[in-house]
C-alpha cells in the first residue's frame, strides 16, 4: 500500500503525526507522555498511532502537558493544506 501524502491524510492522522514529531522533539516516549498527562497508555497509544481521533479535550490537554499551544500544533499539522491550496490558487 502506497504512503500518502500530508494533504491526503485525514486532519485527526496529521495531528496525531505532529503529536508524535513533538514527541520525537522532546525525546519523549507514549509512555512518558501517558504517565505526564494522567491519561491512560493504551488511549494515548490509540491516539497516537492515528487509531482512535483525538477529542478537543484530550489534544489541549496532551498539549498542555508538552507545553506547546495547541492552536500552534493544529497549524503545524494542518499547514500542508495551506500550502496545497495556496499553490492551487
């Protein structure tokens, strides 16, 4: 099965990608992220693995716990569409 790009991507896959590239940032595991935030490792993991979407709740809170502004993560994850459409124009 062929990978597919960003803009192909479901909004709630591309937010879960950014969670993880933070992740990868902070040299942070699920399980560290799970254990900071209070939540569960097999939701986090769900969410995480683009499984499950995130509620608004839970992508303010995770982003609360990594200390970055959610609004800045959703633009980061969402920003290919930007760019896609922009080029379109």
């Amino acid at each position: 099965m062929a990978q597919q790009s960003p803009s192909e991507m479901l909004p709630s896959r591309r937010v879960a990608n950014e969670l993880r590239a933070e992740l990868a940032r902070r040299r942070w595991s699920g399980r560290r992220l799970a254990a900071e935030s209070g939540l569960a490792l097999r939701s986090v993991s769900r969410r995480l693995a683009g499984d499950s979407s995130l509620t608004v709740d839970e992508l303010v809170h995770l982003a609360q716990t990594l200390q970055v502004d959610a609004v800045d993560l959703l633009r980061k994850a969402l920003d290919d569409d930007a760019c896609t459409q922009a080029k379109a124009s």
